[in-house]
C-alpha cells in the first residue's frame, strides 16, 4: 500500500502523522511512504529523517492525496484538503465527527473511508488511540489553567498550591477518565485542592485508590456540579461519552455563580465541550471571557507540545495502520472488532451509531455494507 503523510495545515497545529521510526516499521512490511516536504519540521523532524528511514519525499500536497491509497494525518482534513481526497481511499486520522456537519458532509461527499482515531474501541470500552493525546491534554489542562490563573493573564490571581498560612486553589475535574486522570496528577502534585467528578463509579473508587484522601471524589449530578463549580478556581472538563457529542453538564447560571476570573479549561471542546459557553478556540486565541470566567477551549491542545505528542501519537497508530495497509481496510475491519468501530464513514455512509445519531444521518452497520 502507498501511505502518504501531509503536512498538517490546521492552525497552530505543529504535530506530524508520523515519525521516521513509524516509517521504518511500515516499509520493513513492504509499504511505500510519501512525506510532504516540511511535514516533520513543527517538531523538528527533518525530511532527510524521514528519507533515511525510506520515505520518499515530494513536493505538494496533490501529490500525497492523489498518489496515496492511505492518508496517514494527526487532525481532521481542513477545506483546502477536502477536494484533495478520492473515492475509497483510507483516511486514518482524528476526525471528531459527531460535532462536526460540515466536514461530515464533506468527507461523506468524497466517499473515502474515514477511520477516526478516536473511535478504535477495545471490548472494554478503551480508547487505545486517543490515550496518549488525553494524557497530553490532561497535563497541559493544569499547567494552562494555572497560568491563566495569573493576574497578568487577566485571571483571578490564585496560586493553585497555595502557600503556609494561605488556603489552596481549588479545582475541579469533571470526568475521571484518562484526562481527568492525568490532570488529577498534576493538580494533586501541584498541592491544589482537588474534587473529582464521574458518573462511573468505578473510576472514582480507583482514584481514591491511588490518590487516596488527596482527592475529593462525587458522583456527577447537577447538585455536585454545580457546589464544586461555584467553589472552585480551576474547572477541568474531561467527560466523553465516545462518539458522542460532549454532554452539557456545565450551564449558563452555573458559570454564572462561579468566582470572578476563576478559569474553565474544558478539554471535552473537540467533542463540542461540556460547558453551555464552550466555543472552541485556538492556540493563537486561546481564552475568551463570559460572565467573568476565563474559558479555555481549544480542540488540538497536545498540538503545542508536538514532539512529545508525534512521538507518542506514532507508538499508537502503527499497530492498526499495518492492519490496514497489510491486509485492505475491509479485511482489517472485519477481523478486529476495535478497528470496524474506528470506521465512521465508508463510501458515503454513516457508519458509527452515535456519529450518525448526533447529526441526524441514516446508521448503515459496518458488517452491512462492506
Ligand atoms: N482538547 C484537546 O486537545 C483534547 C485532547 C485529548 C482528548 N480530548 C478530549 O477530552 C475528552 C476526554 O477524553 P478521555 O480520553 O479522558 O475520555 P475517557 O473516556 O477516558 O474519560 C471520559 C470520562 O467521562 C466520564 N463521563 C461521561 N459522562 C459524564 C458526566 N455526565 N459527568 C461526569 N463524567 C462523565 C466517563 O465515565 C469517563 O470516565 C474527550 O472529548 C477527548 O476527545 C481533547
């Protein structure tokens, strides 16, 4: 199979779909690999990397869509790119569709077969490829929250670990999966005050496993949101109901009774975020104001720190990018549960229950239509 490997046009987004250890696995299967010119240099990864480890590079992003019977990318295709892709080739990549109409209609126009990242399930309900980023996104969330937190940044001026004789920052996390997870650790390092919130309680009882009584675990219900919300400087939101569109379970009046430039980080914006303000935003533009509260919402957080993020991105993709290109995505999918529920698009059909159920499309099983 050609594989081909774009540079990554969306704003501030500086990771690359692959790293040249990434290319070397893939050839040594007998696979070719097209790299854009450039496409490695946002996290100083050279094209005579990528040459070294086979790859061969070319110019413009024509050649990768139209030579390609793969595209191997980090974010979801930009609208310059929509009209680059062609029927039945392979999109492998983070899509975020439940949200998202018009890059659906988009990709569904063009009849490719979308495999969303996010997606890939195992029979326990883990997200194998959106772990890393999440871990990522979930370190970041403190150390941005705790920034814009200072007064220079127009925040309420608060020192999440406080000091002697000072009380701590309080904050909250709403959803304890690996987000929420990994942004406990870097709260409860920091010495903040942390309150934990999930509907499951499973993962409540592992938290409090391993963090112990350095963490104030809730069930997540409306009361509970809204007395950890009000009573905190930091919220951090990192719910997913997977293919979902985020739940909303931070309102308008709830925002409205937080403290004055206290600080929401709500990670959860990519699925289309769990605050009733929510509205993405970008690296360049991170924050906006609305009643008061500094909300930061932007969808492609581990974009920043993208060496870290293309590396870890790469140790995950490579597994099912060699089912696919090894085998053709019908038989790949057909023989691994977790890869079919990658497939969210196939030839201009919705193929993901919630995906089509958040925008209203018609679900075509998987099995059905391959
Ligand atoms: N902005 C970014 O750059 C970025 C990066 C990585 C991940 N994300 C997003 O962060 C979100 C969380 O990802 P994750 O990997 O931690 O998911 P996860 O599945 O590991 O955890 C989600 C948790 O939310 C909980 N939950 C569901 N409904 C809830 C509710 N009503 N109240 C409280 N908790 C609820 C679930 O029980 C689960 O424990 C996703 O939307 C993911 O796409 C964003």
């Amino acid at each position: 199979m050609i594989i081909g490997i774009p540079k990554e046009i969306k704003e501030d987004e500086y990771r690359v779909g692959i790293t040249p250890s990434g290319v070397r696995t893939l050839k040594d299967h007998g696979h070719s690999i097209i790299v854009e010119r450039g496409a490695g240099e946002g996290c100083r990864l050279s094209d005579g990397e990528y040459a070294e480890a086979g790859a061969t590079i070319v110019d413009s992003p024509v050649d990768i869509y139209s030579g390609a019977d793969m595209i191997m990318k980090v974010k979801e295709p930009q609208p310059a790119e929509y009209s680059l892709l062609h029927e039945g080739q392979i999109l492998y990549a983070y899509l975020h569709l439940a949200p998202a109409p018009q890059l659906t209609e988009a990709l569904l126009n063009t009849r490719v077969v979308a495999v969303a990242y996010e997606t890939i399930q195992t029979h326990d309900g883990f997200l194998p490829l959106l772990v890393p980023m999440s871990e990522v996104a979930g370190k970041m969330s403190v150390q941005v929250g705790a920034h814009f937190l200072e007064k220079t940044q127009g925040g309420r001026g608060v020192l999440l670990g406080g000091v002697p004789g000072v009380r701590r920052g309080r904050v909250t996390i709403l959803g304890a999966g690996t987000v929420g997870m990994a942004a406990a650790t870097i709260a409860v390092g920091l010495g903040a005050d942390v309150y934990v919130l999930d509907v499951d309680q499973r993962r409540l009882i592992y938290l409090e496993e391993i963090f112990g009584n350095k963490v104030t675990t809730m069930i997540s219900n409306p009361d509970n949101i809204l007395y950890s919300v009000t009573n905190s400087h930091l919220v951090i939101g990192s719910v997913l109901i997977p293919g979902a569109k985020a739940p909303r379970i931070v309102t308008k009046d709830m925002i409205n009774l937080m403290k004055g430039r206290s600080v929401i980080v709500d990670v959860a914006i990519d699925q289309g975020g769990c605050t009733e303000t929510s509205r993405p935003t970008t690296h360049k533009h991170p924050t906006f104001i609305v009643d008061d509260v500094i909300h930061y919402c932007v969808p492609n957080m581990p974009g920043v720190v993208a060496r870290t993020s293309t590396f870890a991105l790469t140790n995950v993709t490579i597994p099912f990018a060699l089912e696919i290109a090894d085998n053709g995505i019908t038989k790949a999918a057909l023989s691994d549960d977790r890869l079919a529920k990658g497939v969210n698009l196939y030839n201009g059909l919705v193929t993901h229950e919630k995906v089509a159920l958040a925008l209203g499309h018609t679900y075509s099983p998987l099995s059905d239509v391959m």
